[in-house]
C-alpha cells in the first residue's frame, strides 16, 4: 500500500496525486472507519433524521422537550404508539 500511494503521489494526473494525498493524510482513519461500519450515507442518513425531528419540533420552549424527541428517534428502537381497536 505505501509503495501504491508514493508511487501515486509522483504522476503528473492532478487527481491521483491529490487522491494520494488524501489516502496519507487519512490513512490512520480509514481502518477505524471500515471497523465500525461508518460510511457518508449512514451518517447523512442520521443526520436528515435530526434535521426532520428539529423541524418537527419548532416551537418547543425548551431544549431538553427536542432532545427527548431526538434520542428515541436515532436510538434505532422501533416505538409505536397503540393504535385504536378496529
């Protein structure tokens, strides 16, 4: 892999050698991040998840009302509220 990235870092395509920086600069990131399953769409996933709760939530007078609706809604527990008998 170091061999790849040096080599990488010296062609003369803008994009690879820029590609190869990056790998360097995050190298130490880029097992953590295969480790605990992380990707951008799980993460942008979560935080549209936030985003729709706060909007649900305007008006709330206090913090503490939006973040007691936050966490059971990115806590990933399935909570529904009983539905009337038919």
């Amino acid at each position: 892999m170091n061999r790849r990235v040096f080599w990488a870092s010296h062609l003369r395509i803008p994009e690879i050698v820029e590609l190869a920086r990056k790998i360097r600069r995050r190298r130490p990131d880029i097992p953590r991040t295969i480790e605990l399953g992380y990707s951008n769409a799980r993460l942008g996933a979560f935080n549209n998840r936030i985003k729709v709760t706060v909007r649900m939530a305007y008006g709330f007078r206090r913090v503490t009302n939006l973040i007691a609706l936050v966490m059971p809604r990115c806590s990933g527990l399935d909570i529904r509220l009983p539905q009337p008998a038919i």
